[in-house]
C-alpha cells in the first residue's frame, strides 16, 4: 500500500535522512519518531511527493490525505468549506464544489463524529477540534493513505484524546491506512501498529511498534532515560521519560 526502498534525500552535501525502509501492509498505522531535526517531516514530504528522493524508491497511491501540523487561515470559514477543499483534487482547475462533494464533506464530518461542526467557524474551535477538522478534510479527499505530521504537537491532553481516539476508530475499522509523525513513544504505543525510528548517522530501526519500542530503544533514540508500567489486560503498556536522571 505505500513503502519506502533504501530512500534518502540530501541538500547539499548533507543527508537529511538516508537508507529508509518499510513497507506497510493496508489497513495498518506506522509511527516515525525521531529528535528534532531528524528529518521526520522531510520524509513525509518525500511520501507525498512534494520533494524528490535523492536515492531509493517509493511505492505511494497517487492520492493521499494529509494532515498538517496546524493550519494558518480559514478563520472565518465553516468547518464544511474547510473540509470541501478536500475535494479540490477532484473538481479540476476552474471547478466548482457541488452537492455530491457537499455530501462527501459532511460524511467525511460524521466519520470523525463531527458533523455537529459543519456549521461552526473553523476559527472558534478548540486546537484539537481544528485537528479534527483537517482530519475530515483528508477523509474528503477519498484518500485510502492518510499522512499525519505531529497531529497532536501543540494539543493539551484532552484534544490528545479526543484526536487519538479518532484516529483509534480508523484503525479499528482497517479503512485506511496510516503514517504520523509523533514525539510522544505513548501515542505510537497506543495507536501505531509498526514505528520507525530515525536514529543519528543514518541508522533506522523498523518493526513492530511494541518490540522496536522498547525502554533501551527509547532511551537510546531521545537520550533520556524511561520507565514503563503496565496499564491493564488489553491495554499498551505505558512509557514515560524520567527527566533529570543519567542514561544508565
């Protein structure tokens, strides 16, 4: 469904990133973590194709959601417009949105349980809300890839929740799917069925999130140590960091 062969790209004389691979089956999510500067977000723009692979290959589906970060502007447009525009790539240059993409968009809203949004300005929502929102827009877009960069970077831990648990009912449902970006290992613990992990010099670990994503592997790849604990039967365990202590 989408994958990555041997992939690097560099500016320069420098390799952001180099010797990626994966190959994700459908239906199943991968979390990418990483440092900053790691190239986490360079290598999401080379599965969309924004930018060119300097070497390697990939396999992607020529339409994919996305979903940003945040987004700048649409403060003053109904959640329905914002999620409308995920129809662009249907309606050619000089098109115009109609009722089936009308319709589109609003079962794109009632998949994420937003549709009591469509009215509302995308400028009065919550942080998470907004995310939501962009999510839905992707949906729109009929994309069976979505791609997420940090979706949950700047969200407190209710809209972490609130957008985790959207995402969960997409996994469950095995209609799309998936590849985030995430600095929180627990979030790809809870949703991520597969992690790659971008270590310095070009080393990269891939495989089943809850054997790659260990307490060593963890340490070793943000330089802090972890504790992990164990939340109940059905549960992901529960990792977190232990700022202020030595790497043992």
């Amino acid at each position: 469904m989408i994958a990555l062969e041997n992939a690097g790209l560099r500016r320069g004389d420098r390799w952001i990133f180099r010797h990626v691979g994966f190959d994700l089956p459908e239906g199943e999510v991968l979390a990418i973590l990483g440092r900053n500067g790691r190239g986490k977000t360079t290598l999401l723009r080379t599965l969309l194709g924004s930018l060119p692979l300097t070497e390697g290959a990939r396999s992607v589906p020529p339409v994919v959601g996305y979903v940003p970060q945040s987004q700048n502007g649409g403060e003053e447009h109904r959640c329905l417009d914002i999620v409308t525009m995920g129809r662009a790539g249907r309606l050619g240059l000089f098109g115009l949105p109609g009722r089936a993409d009308e319709a589109a968009a609003l079962a794109a809203l009632a998949t994420v349980g937003a549709e009591h949004f469509a009215e509302r300005l995308f400028g009065r929502l919550s942080g998470g809300e907004r995310q939501i929102v962009l999510l839905a827009r992707a949906l729109a877009t009929e994309a069976k890839v979505l791609v997420l960069d940090e979706p949950a970077a700047s969200l407190d831990l209710a809209n972490q929740d609130l957008l985790l648990g959207v995402l969960m009912r997409l996994r469950e449902a095995r209609s799309h799917t998936i590849v985030f970006t995430t600095h929180h290992p627990q979030h790809g613990l809870f949703l991520a069925d597969r992690a790659l992990m971008m270590h310095a010099s070009d080393e990269v670990r891939y495989g089943r999130a809850a054997e790659v994503m260990t307490d060593a592997e963890l340490a070793r790849l943000y330089g802090v140590p972890f504790a992990r604990h164990t939340a109940g039967p059905g549960r992901p365990d529960v990792v977190s960091p232990i700022f202020g202590a030595a790497i043992p």
